[in-house]
C-alpha cells in the first residue's frame, strides 16, 4: 500500500504538469476536432470483423480514425455500461471490490435472476486524486451490448446502469498482465504524447481497459483512454 502511487496524489502531479502543456498549446490552431453527433452516421464501424483483442466476447464497436506509433485515435459509437463505484487509494483493492460486485451482476444478482454472457473491456474510469485526502474515484462498467435489449436491473443498490456518448477517444495499449504503476506509467506516456502532438483531451480522468481473463497468458492486451474534447 506504502508503495501506490495514488496514495502520493502522483497521478494527480503527472496531470497537472500536463495540464500546463496544454494552456501552452492553446494558441495553435487545426485541432482536429469531429461532432460527436456525427460519430454514428459518418464511419463504418469494425467493418464487419471484430479486433481480435475482444477474444470473441461482445465489445464496443469503434473505428479507427488514426494511429501514429504512440497511440490511436477511435470515435466509438454510444454504448450501455452496467457499473459501480469506489473511493480509495488503491487501485488493485478498488479494482477487485468492484469486479466481485459486476461480475454477481451477471452471474444472476438481478430482479430477472438472468445470467448475463461476460463481454470486454472491463473499463475503469479512474478520477485521480479527487477526494478528500486524496483518494482517486474509481467506476468499473461491464460493456451491455445491444443485443441485450433489456438489462435485468441490479439487485445491488451501489450497481447502476450508465452509457458512455459517441465520442472520440484515445488509445493506448501495452502486453502483459496490469499492475496499477503499468497503468499509470502507461496514462502518462499516453498524456505526455498527446500534449507534445496537440491533441485536446479532458485531463480530469482517464480510463484502462483490460480485456483479458487472468488465465489468459499470452497477447494479453491493456489499452488506456484520454477522451478527446
Ligand atoms: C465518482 O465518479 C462517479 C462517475 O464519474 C460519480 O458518479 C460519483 O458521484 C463519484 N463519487 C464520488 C464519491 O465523488
Ligand atoms: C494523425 O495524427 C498525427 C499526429 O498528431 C497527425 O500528424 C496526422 O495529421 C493525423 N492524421 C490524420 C489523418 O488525422
């Protein structure tokens, strides 16, 4: 616990550097900015072939707008997220808390006592920092694909449905199974590279996405969010 990097406020010093960089930028002009309205109607999304980083489980539809060696730019349609949230320090602890509490969900914890097929990612939304002695706001959200057209509502009353707009969001990916400093490492590079090239993004958070079982050994995939503003 000594050793988490949320409990320095870190995350929080990374961002804020960062956030400097971006008053910096603020002159330049071309900012490629796209109307989330437009996402939807204007892209063909996935092109009929689903990445293979789903491993075949319902995943969130997107298109691949650009990618340059540091990361990649998605426009995602809206989509429907079952999800909970936690204050804390730890992002491991908040992680496994809200993962037992998602995965009940689906495994039947519902007024329909409905099993629900696992799907990808398993998004968190870590607001660093935030609270009061600076603990980070942590939201993990299970991806309800529009097949399942009416979500069992949860019988857990700290489990609540949310939905994500269409919006623009940028990736980043790394191998190997997650630890928190992976994921923080991995926010400020991507951070870091996105000030550097211009890109606006909201700075007040950042999601990681795993897609990956823990059995799962090899070509694990881990990407990490900014979303585009
Ligand atoms: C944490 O963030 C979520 C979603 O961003 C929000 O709904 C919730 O109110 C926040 N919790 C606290 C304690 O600030
Ligand atoms: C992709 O991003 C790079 C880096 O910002 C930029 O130079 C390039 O013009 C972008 N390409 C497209 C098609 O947006």
């Amino acid at each position: 616990m000594a050793n988490s990097l949320f409990t320095t406020c870190f995350a929080t010093l990374i961002l804020a550097q960062c956030s400097l960089g971006v008053i910096r930028q603020s002159d330049l002009t071309g900012i490629l900015r796209i109307n989330p309205e437009l996402i939807g109607s204007q892209y063909q999304f996935f092109h009929g072939v689903k990445p293979d980083f789903c491993n075949h489980l319902d995943c969130p539809d997107f298109t691949e707008l650009n990618k340059t060696k540091d990361y990649e730019e998605r426009a995602y349609r809206a989509s429907r997220w079952v999800s909970t949230s936690v204050e804390g320090m730890d992002y491991s602890a908040a992680e496994e808390e809200m993962f037992d509490k998602l995965f009940l969900y689906i495994e039947g914890e519902n007024t329909k006592k409905q099993v629900i097929k696992m799907t990808a990612p398993v998004l968190t939304k870590v607001i660093a920092g935030s609270g009061p002695a600076c603990k980070s706001n942590f939201t993990m959200s299970f991806y309800l694909p529009p097949s399942l057209k009416q979500p069992p509502q949860p019988t857990d009353k700290t489990v609540y449905f949310s939905s994500l707009p269409a919006q623009k969001v940028f990736v980043s990916y790394f191998g190997g199974y997650a630890t928190e400093s992976a994921w923080l490492e991995h926010a400020e590079t991507l951070a870091k590279a996105l000030v550097r090239d211009s890109k606006s993004f909201n700075q007040d958070f950042f999601f990681t996405a795993g897609y990956d079982s823990p059995f799962k050994i090899l070509n694990r995939h881990n990407e990490v969010w900014y979303i585009a503003e």
